[in-house]
C-alpha cells in the first residue's frame, strides 16, 4: 500500500461514554456508461454512444438501397422490419398487414372523395368556382347550399384524414420506442413532429438505428430480433 491512510470508525466514543453512530456522506462519481449492442451481420459489438441516433433526420440517402426506397415506396415492409427487430407490437406479419391495410383504406377514401369532387364539377355555379351552388341557377345572388355529394365529398376526406393521422401516431409510437430503446433523448411530442412532417425519413433513421436492413440487399421478409445489449462501465 503507498503512503498512508487514515480510516475513520464508523462509531466513536464521544465524550461522556455515549456512542457516536454519525457517519458521513460520501459521494462518488459514477464512471460513465458505454452501451455495447451486437451487430446480427458481423457477430460484434457495436459501441454507440447514448443519447444520439446513428442516422440524422435527413440522412436516409446514406444507403438509398434499401433503405429509402423501401421506407418511401414501401413503408409497410420497412416498418414491419423494425418492429420484429424490437419484438414489439406483434411482430412483422401483424404490422405488415395492419399497416398495409391502413394505407389502402387511406388511398381508397382519398379516391373516392376526388371522385365525388370532380363528378360534382359539372353542376357548378358558372360565376363562381365553390363548392356549393345556388339554391336558384338563374339567380346570381351569394345564396349557397350544400349538396348531398359535397357532403358526402366531405365524409370522405374526413374519414382520409383520420386514417393518415392513425398512420403517424403509429409511427410516431415505433419511434418512441426506438428511442427508449436505445437510451436516445429527445420526446414524444418530438417523434409526433418527425412523423408528421417527414415520415419516410423518420422510417428510415429507425431502420438505420436498430439495423433492419443489409446495405445494398432489398429483403421483403422479417429480420431476426434484436438482441439484448450489454452495459460496461469504463
């Protein structure tokens, strides 16, 4: 042992025979934490330091096969994909079909409310571009009322919107938990922002975070599950 220590008892006898049993705070500073996680398609560990995405927001065109090209034209697959890794939400089939039929169902009412839209064109007021026409045709008064296909045009895009904003509040939740996968900062509100306005990015830096993808290999079918990571102090 170098040099010398001096070691306090944890009790003394204070004056008068009566037993101290005061013992000081100590603090210690923690070393810092370094997240190993293992990497399916090398075998080895991949240390990624906490707190920050692999991939910025805007970096999908890193590796545009697959990567953004499946997170654009096929965000069903490439959110299934991230989902097995993780294990969550019931897997690749689940998500897969679940999202898919969510799109369809989206672009199904967004086409028939165009249809509704356009079919109504004809029977317009011819001084006025509106979507209402006038209770009299041959009076050019400001008197308007709906029509039962305008109104119906109106469910439509209705129900259109609801169903895109089901499909970022998916996305936005696949992202939380990435995020609280990996220790990464940031806030719900945050991945809600991120998925509305630039959801085919935001697919895409969740499949660069937990690693669905082989750069240069476009694969259609579930990805093994993400294994544990390991915490080492330095």
């Amino acid at each position: 042992m170098k040099g010398t220590e001096e070691f306090t008892p944890l009790a003394t006898s204070a004056p008068g025979g009566q037993l101290n049993t005061h013992v000081p705070t100590i603090y210690v500073q923690a070393d810092p934490v370094h997240v190993a996680i293992m990497d399916d398609r090398t075998g080895t560990a991949v240390q990624a330091p906490p707190g920050i995405w692999k991939a910025g927001i805007f970096e999908c065109f890193e590796h545009i096969v697959p990567n953004a090209l499946m997170a654009y034209f096929c965000p069903c697959v490439a959110l299934a994909q991230i989902t097995s890794r993780l294990d969550i939400y019931g897997g690749y089939q689940k998500v897969l079909v679940g999202v898919a039929f969510l799109i369809a169902l989206e672009n199904f009412f967004h086409v028939v409310a165009d249809w509704v839209f356009s079919s109504e064109g004809p029977r317009r007021h011819p001084h006025q571009w509106t979507t209402r026409r006038p209770l009299n045709p041959n009076d050019d008064d400001d008197d308007y009322e709906y029509t039962y296909d305008e109104r119906r045009q109106s469910a439509y895009s209705s129900v259109t919107f609801l169903l895109a904003i089901a499909l970022v509040a998916f996305v936005t939740a696949v992202r939380t938990r990435v995020r609280k996968r990996f220790a990464i900062h940031g806030s719900e509100c945050e991945d809600f922002g991120w998925s509305l306005c630039c959801m085919s990015c935001t697919i895409a830096q969740m499949g660069t975070q937990v690693g669905s993808y082989t750069p240069g290999e476009c694969t259609f079918g579930p990805r093994d599950t993400l294994q544990g990571y390991t915490v080492q102090l330095a």
